[in-house]
C-alpha cells in the first residue's frame, strides 16, 4: 500500500485518482502510525514552500519522512513536493527543506538572457528529455509532454540527481532521484500515460520489482 501524506496543501483527490485508477491499494492520511505502516509514500503539493515547510515542522511529519526515508522506504515527491525534497528554498525568504537532496528551490526568471519577458507561473505541457532513462522510475517511459504548473525550479547540487529535464528558458529538472528518494516537477496524475506509466513504476518500487 502506499500512503499519500496529507499535510493540507496536496492535490490529493486527483493523486488518489490516479492510484484508483492503476487498481493500486492507498490511503491518504496524516496519522504517522497508519503511513509507517505503508511500503511507499507520496508527498503531493500545491502552494508556497514555506506554508508547506511550516505544516511539515508543526506536525513533525518532517523528521517522519526524514526517518522512513532514513530506513530505505520509496518517497515520491509531486510538483510542490518535490521541491520540499531539497535543502533550501528562496520562495517568500529562505525556508529550510527535508534536506533529501542537495539543492535549491529559485524563481523561474521570467525574462531571457536577450530581455525578452515571459510569463510565470508556468502552466502547459513541455517535453521531457531523459538523462537517465536507466532509472526503474523511467522503465518503458516515452520521451513525451508532460503538464507543469510552477513558479519556481530545482537547483541541484549534483546534476546525477537529475533523471529526466524540460527546457523553457532555462533547464528545469522535471524528474529527481536519488536512493529511494523520487520527484516530479510536473503533475503525473494529471499528464496522461506517461504519467500514469511513471506512477506505476513508482509503485513497482515500492513493491520491490523495480531495478
């Protein structure tokens, strides 16, 4: 079973959907014994880095995930949540992250090297570019569109953890991961088969069938 972590600021339904759909047993939940119990978790978001990272801190589910993760269960961050993976974020001030992964959260700039403007948040479907297409969470996924909606990015200290990117701009790492320590900038829920074939491989390491 894997437990989606409801912290209050998650698009849960359609994460939950999703699972439903792949007939894969869930529970979205923010009691710590029911989601200890699970073999794999999700941390969806939607919202600002520091409100998450403050609900996470008050409720202590931020030294939990530490923890889990810590013992070797999968985590897969989503949109939000896989920012809060990271060190830091610079989104409404400097907030500390669950520090699963060396980097920084940074504003999308909104303005091409040349001065032209852009705007941000940026929501559409953009193509995904495989770094690591060895990764089990990248099994016998295409190289398609996937649908984002974010005004800030990933930058990771060790490009390694990057496994799949998008470009508009700049460089976005659409996929992380590293040990058991997943995310996705972009909604997999919400971005058709690729995404679905993403959520199932996530499942398939969760249950040990992933290399």
């Amino acid at each position: 079973m894997i437990g989606i972590i409801d912290y209050g600021m998650g698009n849960l339904y359609s994460v939950s959907k999703a699972l439903e759909r792949m007939n894969y047993q869930y529970i979205v939940t923010n009691d710590k014994n029911k989601l200890h119990e699970c073999k794999g978790l999700i941390l969806p978001g939607v919202g600002a880095f520091r409100d998450a990272m403050t609900i996470l801190n008050d409720t202590d589910l931020t030294s939990f995930i530490q923890n889990e993760v810590a013992s070797g269960k999968p985590l897969l961050g989503i949109c939000l949540g896989m920012q809060l993976l990271f060190e830091e974020s610079e989104e409404n001030g400097l907030t500390t992250g669950l520090q699963l992964l060396k980097g920084r959260i940074v504003r999308i700039p909104g303005v091409t090297k040349s001065g032209d403007t852009y705007k941000v948040p940026h929501m559409g479907w953009n193509k995904l570019k495989f770094n690591h297409p060895e990764s089990p969470l990248l099994s016998n996924v295409e190289e398609g569109h996937v649908y984002f909606v974010h005004s800030y990015y990933a930058v990771p200290e060790e490009a390694d953890v990057v496994l799949a990117s998008s470009t508009y701009d700049v460089e976005v790492p659409a996929v992380v991961g590293k040990g058991n320590v997943y995310g996705t900038q972009f909604h997999p829920e919400k971005s058709s088969d690729i995404g679905l074939a993403i959520l199932k491989n996530f499942a398939a390491i969760v249950e040990g069938r992933g290399e």
